[in-house]
C-alpha cells in the first residue's frame, strides 16, 4: 500500500490526452467539493509540462471560479501565452463536466544572479518543529480517540502539520485571539527530485491551513464550524528553491475581514530561516 505522500505525487501525475490538454484523477472524498490546493496544484503541473523545464515556476496567480466535484476527472488545457527569452507565462483553465471551475495563470523565470537580497525575518521566536506534537497527537490529547471520520483522514494526510500554538478548542480560547497562526509543515513521505513536483506539492499545502487566520479571532480552529469557507483566489511567488519533504514554517495573518470575505496572507520559510514563498489568498466566509 502506497504512504500518502506516494498518493500526492500519483495525483499530481496529470495524463497528457492531447497537446497542451490534461486530465487529473479527483479523488471520491468525503469533502462536499475538491480541495481547492488540489486543483491548483494539477493545474501547475500542468502549465509546466508545457515548458522546456529549464524555468522554475516563480509566480502563481488563480481563481476558483466553481466547486469541483469529488470523483469526477478535471481537464486542464494549457494556453501558451508567452516564451520569451527569461520569462515563460502559462494560462491553465480547469473543467470538470463541462463547466470551467478554476483559472490559473503561471510565470516561469529563467534563474539570475540577483545584484542584492533582503527579506523579512518571522515575527517572533518559533520552537523547533520536532519539539511540537502533531495535530493527530494534539487531538488525540483532547478527545482520547480520533472518531473513525478524523482516523481515515489523518491516515491519508500528505503533509505533517504541527501548529505552533496549541490548538482553541472553546470559546475561552479565542478571547483576545490576534488573526495569525503558524505551522511548520512537511510532506510525511520522499517526494522524488523533480522540482515542479515539489513546487505543485507546496502549492497544495499552501491551501491547507492559511484562511485559519481569518477564524481565529471568532471561532476555534477545531469543533463544530460557524462558518461556510471557501477559496476565491490564490497567489504565490516563489524566491529560493526548496523540498517539500522537509521542514518548511507557514507564518499566516489575516489583515483583514469584511463584507463576508476575509483576506490571509503568508510567507514560508526553510529550517535555516530563508524566506522561499510567500502567500495570498482571499476565502468566503458565511455563517451556516
């Protein structure tokens, strides 16, 4: 039986069906739609698949136009919209059934020599991933046994998750909450030396836990949800090369929320505390 991190990188190897045309499998979950770091994901690989391979991707900027259904294939047709001589940019439109559910638009960057380098550092001291206990083990903490629902997904979860704080479980836990939170972050699983499978990995990732910022001020991260969420958009830059099967920090903020939707933005690091990718996304956010 394949670990899932063998499953991820199963399910990031698209079937090329025409020229610059994809399909990607869609899982049968129990999740009402397709994760949405799913179908950005296949929709990088792709866009990649369509370039010489020389160019790492560098930027990523997307949409989710419709919920995907679990179970049913998604095709993923590639528009080559430019190659120039240091930059090549990709359009990916996502369909499923018929019906166009998310757009992806890619830029890849020939690598340069930069004439200078800064960037901003975490905000505060960060304890040492394996110092963390895992959200399994967290859970487990809490309610003595996973429910057999939580069991079967913790058994199928790519990435190992240890969140920096612990997790809010209650009302007295959120009071005076600030919208951030951090994770550090690893594929549970060798993920091969292909570049673009490690860039698509993180990109999944990258869906996970960032709109958690949003919630942390209104209702804890775990028990029963107030609210409906949903990614509207996604954007990611991508400085420095890096391995998603090995530890990388996800510092997410939330600056803002208002008129149902709710802005979170991130920035990931690398052990030795190198900024490699940072983060947008703005999700839905309604009260069931």
């Amino acid at each position: 039986m394949t670990n899932p991190a063998e499953r991820l990188v199963d399910l990031l190897d698209l079937e090329r069906i025409e020229v610059d045309i994809f399909r990607g499998r869609s899982p049968q979950e129990s999740l009402q739609r397709v994760f949405g770091g799913q179908v950005a994901g296949q929709a990088l690989v792709a866009a990649g698949r369509t370039t010489e391979g020389d160019r790492p991707v560098h930027s990523l900027h997307a949409y989710f136009l419709r919920p995907g259904r679990p179970g049913v294939p998604i095709v993923y047709q590639v528009e080559r919209v430019r190659d120039g001589r240091s930059f090549t940019t990709r359009r990916v439109t996502a369909v499923q059934q018929g019906r166009t559910i998310f757009n992806l638009t890619a830029s890849f960057h020939k690598p340069e020599v930069g004439s200078f380098e800064h960037q901003l550092a975490p905000a505060r001291e960060i304890p040492d991933p394996e110092s963390l206990p895992t959200v399994t083990q967290e859970v487990r903490e809490h309610l003595g046994e996973l429910p057999e629902t939580l069991e079967r997904m913790a058994r199928r979860q790519p990435f190992d998750i240890r969140y920096v704080d612990r997790l809010r479980w209650g009302p007295d836990d959120i009071k005076g909450a600030e919208p951030r939170s951090a994770v550090w972050m690893r594929a549970v699983g060798p993920l091969g030396d292909d570049p673009l499978v490690h860039t698509c990995a993180l990109t999944y990732a990258s869906d996970m836990t960032l709109l958690d910022a949003v919630r942390i001020p209104v209702e804890p991260l775990w028990g029963p949800r107030g609210f409906d969420m949903a990614s509207l958009d996604h954007a990611m830059w991508f400085h420095r090369p890096f391995r998603a099967d090995e530890w990388f920090l996800y510092d997410q903020e939330s600056p803002v929320a208002t008129g149902g939707r709710g802005l979170a933005r991130g920035r990931i690091y690398d052990l030795k505390g190198r900024l490699i990718v940072s983060v947008v996304q703005e999700g839905l956010f309604r009260a069931l």
